[in-house]
C-alpha cells in the first residue's frame, strides 16, 4: 500500500542522470527537476541512479544535492574517502535548515541507509521522547532491522545497539537496547498457552505499577508479534481493557508513550503513523523532522493506509493537510511521495 | 588452522551418496566407512552430499544415520515434513547414549545449524554451569552468529534470544540475552579514549563487587572484539592485573565463572577451548559431550591451534589424550576430525 508513483515507462538510467546533472548546475532553480525523477523511482531504482551518477561523474549524488564540493575532506584511517564525505553531507543534510534538501537526502538513500542514519541521530542525541528508534525496531520486519545494522556497521564503524546502550540511560536503556538487538521470529505459529500466562504476567506487572520490570521487557523485547498480537488480545479477553488503556495511568510519563508506542507500532503501525503525522501538522508551525521521516521511510511501504486513517480520522485529505502547512520544494517533494499527480 | 583432512581428489558426490547408502544398510559394521567418508569432507561437500542423498534416496541423511525409519511423523502446519523428522532425529540424537552417533551428526549438520541445536538445547535445559551458549556468543563471528539465528528460527519456530529469556534467569538471563543478541561491530577500529573510560568502570564496578552491574553488562555485550580487547589491555597496564584475575575473588562463583569465560573467548578462544577439552579428558570418565562439541565446532576453524595449546599444556598431544580416553568408532570419528593420518 505505497503512494511512490513510479511512471509507466522509466527513463534510462543513463538519461536519469544526465537530467539530474543538469538540475545540479543549477540548484535552487531546478529542484523541481530533481523532484521529479527521485521523487517517482523506487528503491532499486535510485540505487542503479546512485551507482551509475558516481560511475559518470566521480561525484556521490548526494553531494551534489547538497552542493558542497569545497573544503578538504579529513579521510581517517581504516575510513574510505567516500564514506567520510556521505557521513559530511548526511550530517549537513539532517541538521539542514532546508525541510525540502533533507526530505530529498533522506528518501534518495536506500531504505536500510536511511533508517541507519535516523537511528544515529536518534541515539547520538538521545532525548527520552524520541520515538525513532521504536519505530525503527518495532515497525520493520526482522530482515529489515537486520539490514539496518549491516547499513550501521558500514556507515558508523560502530554497532546500533553499542550507541544506543552509550547514550541512553535508566529504564529507556533497559527497554530500547533489547528492542534494537532482537531478532524476531516471523511465523504465524502462535502458542495460546504462552499467550494466557504472559498476558498474565503483563496485568501484573503493570496492576503493580512495575512498568520496567524485567519480565515486561523480556515478553515485549524477544517474542514474535504473531505471538504478542495473542498476548494481548488475550489480555483484552481476559481482563476487560486494550493493554494500552492500562498503560495510559499517567499520561505525561514518557516511559508509558514509549511503551504504548511499541504497542501501537507492533499492533497498527498505520494508526501508529497516522498519529505522529497528524502532531506534526497539527498547531502553530509543522514539526518537519517528524513529518519528512515518515513519508521517506513509508512511501514505499503503507504510506496508503496512513493517508487513509488520517483522512478517516481528520475529515481531511492527507496530501491537503501536507500542503496546507508546507509550500515550496519541501512541499513539492512531499507531494510527489505522497503520489499527487 | 582447521584439522580436517579432505582427500586431494575427493570422490564425485554421488559415488559419495551410493557409498554411505551401502554403509547404512549395516548400521554398526560399516560405521567405519560412515566415518571415513563424512569425517573428511568440509561443510560445502557435506551440504551437497545432504542434498543429493535426499534427492536420490527420497530419505535425510540425518534420518538414515539414526536408522529410525519406524514410527509415524506428526506433520503440523506450516512445519514442513522434512522438518519434523530433522528435529526429532536431533533430540533422539542429541540425547543418544551412542557418542559416536552424536559426533557424526553433529558433525554432519551446517555449522550454522549444530550451533542452533546445541545453543538450543543449552537453552531448554538451561544450567548455570553450561558455557554453550557463551561460546556460540562470543568465538563466533557476527555474521556466524546471525547464520546462527537465522538457522534457530527455521528450525525451532522461535528465535534464539527468545528462549534463552524465557529459561535462563537472574544475572545469568541479564548477561545471556544481550550476549546472544548482539551483532557486533567487527572492524579494527579502537578508541583509546573509550578503552581508559570503560576500563576505569569495569574495576570500578569489579573492586566493589557489583559484577552484574549494568555497566559490566552494557561494555561486554555491545562493544566490538578489538574494542574490548584494547580495553582489556588498558585494565591490565592502569591497574596491574588482568581482568579476569580480579574476576576470580570466588573461583567457585559460577557468574564470575561465566564473565571469565566470556572474556576468555574472546580473547584466546584457543586456549578456552583447549581448557574444556582438559577438563573433558582428565580425571575419571569423559565428559563426551563437551569433547564432541568443541572438536565438531571447530575442526573447521582452529582446532590445530588448540591441539597445539593442549600439547603445550599437558605435555601429551591431543589425538593420543583423545585415543586413550575414548574407543570403537567414537574414537576413529574424533581422531578422523582431529586430522589422524
């Protein structure tokens, strides 16, 4: 259920490029170029871009899209020069002013890169109301949170869950690092015994008001969301709430958003979505970073069902909304990933 | 610095699939060609021996070395015939008396997959004293280790983390999961500034006592091999003693017991493994299971580095130890593995 529209018949790889050195030459004046051939190629796509514009030109694309050719580039030891310059520019491009030059960086990565790049950020300035490294553990597949830590490795020189144990701290630390490391089973096969006790144990646990307590942590780090899918319909069953109403006891706690998110993005990660994106419209001014990471990482995958639920529960069409509180190239670039003809 | 012996010409896999199919039609008087033949080929030749036999013979390998072709085979859903009779196969083999059925099956299986069924079994009868589960964490590779998981989930339906949470507990559960769950980063880059800080904390929290602390865990669970290692270094330099020296206030302790083993694979794996075979061969009795386990593990990786520690420490080589605390075919099969002309 993406909203990438991809034309009917795609330019040649070649041709793709060329159109995008010239845009280059050019910046400012014609993004809207650029926008419109990265903004409607799927991933592996992009990727053939990448490999042949740095083939032709000698240049990594996304330094020209972020137009930095001056200052001399430190190459560590053990680092390679192109590593060292994407690490520059992403870094550039993350903490960039310009909403339109990071929505463009962001989505032109592949979807393993970017996630890695987010997660970095996420852990390096580590806040407890940050939300990324849940979504990034809870709201991919196994193989994708996989890919994730392969892209960290090669990028960071360092391992995701080495960072996120670094920096975060107190019960966050004892519940994202496991949730970062896990790698989940993916099967349907279910166990209702299992379900019945540890939805059990959760009740407890949370009757008591152990929100961190070990046994928490283990059901919702290690078991397969087929498996807590079970859990906590029984939980519902059996005790008469959605396990999230139970974990709304303080509202304010950030250590229940975080644990309800989890839910949400294992349970209904479209819900989940629909959400962050509706707070990052919603009010005075647009929270841009939000707003950019969830249509670049869920253009390709369910950004459909998003707009559905956003449409369904604002009595406003998403692209609308998304245009009504952006303007310019970010605009234009949302728009095209959120597939506006 | 493997010990393995594969012949120079090795016979075309059919011939073989057509020589063993022979050998299993007298189970117990032509184990010896059994041996001879799957005791000198590597894991690649292994696999396609498995695959052909399959093919040819309609028949697992694994099935007819056990020679259990009675008995009806519950299929369940999703669970594929061929799987069901694997595992079974594996817990009758796994539990077997026969040691050198053991050997040969262990030794036949995909490292990856002996890996998954024997961190499996440590799982399921979790014991404080068992190092499996430590030595599949931490002499392994990362990539290894996830080949690991992968298996684990084909196999048992469940990921590996998983039941190690569900059966370990305590401080044990604390360092095991994480340990299992980690992927390392694997580079060669060191921070030297990382390696002072983290090994002022590991004695800080050592000198006091607290060796579960949470710290303990977060630097040996997350960091990279050469990361700890300089770590180590630094402990051994700034404070005048090596780490696992100040581990042994309680040599009896089977925590410090296990943190010692963890830093001792990855460290001098080695010379570990040289120490459980030690301890497998001397005093009455063998322990079979340890012997077969570490020379199934690592007659493709470093068993000659290890026969050389043992013919260093104990003044007796290795084969000649193994040969004189064993006999019959689990003998022949061990010093088959272990290089024996």
């Amino acid at each position: 259920m993406a909203t990438l529209k991809v034309p009917a018949t795609v330019p040649a790889v070649a041709d793709d490029c060329d159109q995008l050195r010239k845009a280059f030459q050019g910046w400012g004046t014609n993004e809207q170029l650029i926008i419109s051939i990265l903004g409607h190629r799927d991933a592996a796509q992009r990727r053939a871009i990448r490999r042949a514009y740095a083939e032709t030109y000698g240049e990594e694309l996304l330094r020209s899209i972020t137009d930095e050719i001056s200052g001399d580039f430190e190459v560590k030891p053990d680092h390679t020069y192109e590593l060292v310059i994407s690490d520059r520019l992403l870094c550039r491009a993350c903490s960039a002013d310009d909403g339109d030059q990071r929505a463009v960086i962001l989505w032109t990565l592949d979807p393993a890169e970017r996630d890695a790049v987010l997660a970095n950020e996420a852990a390096r300035k580590w806040q407890p109301e940050n939300r990324v490294l849940v979504e990034i553990a809870c709201a991919r597949s196994s193989a994708q949170l996989f890919a994730v830590k392969q892209a960290y490795h090669d990028r960071f020189k360092r391992s995701l869950e080495e960072d996120v144990a670094a920096h975060a701290t107190g019960d966050f630390r004892k519940l994202l690092v496991p949730l970062v490391s896990a790698y989940r089973y993916e099967g349907p096969e279910v166990n209702t015994r299992l379900a019945h006790s540890e939805a059990k144990i959760l009740h407890e646990k949370i009757h008591h008001k152990k929100y961190s307590d070990d046994e928490i942590i283990r059901i919702l780090t290690t078991r397969s969301k087929a498996q807590l899918l079970a859990t906590f319909n029984h939980y519902n069953d059996e005790f008469g709430h959605r396990i999230n109403k139970d974990l709304k006891a303080d509202p304010k706690d950030e250590f229940l958003k975080t644990l309800r998110a989890v839910i949400r993005c294992f349970t209904c990660p479209d819900r989940y979505f629909e959400k962050v994106v509706r707070l990052a419209i919603a009010g005075m001014g647009t929270d841009e970073n939000a707003l950019t990471r969830i249509i670049t990482t869920r253009a390709e995958v369910d950004l459909k069902l998003i707009a559905e639920a956003y449409q369904k529960r604002n009595s406003v069409p998403l692209e609308r909304a998304v245009a009504g509180d952006t303007s310019g190239d970010y605009e234009r670039m949302l728009l095209a990933l959120l597939g506006h003809e």
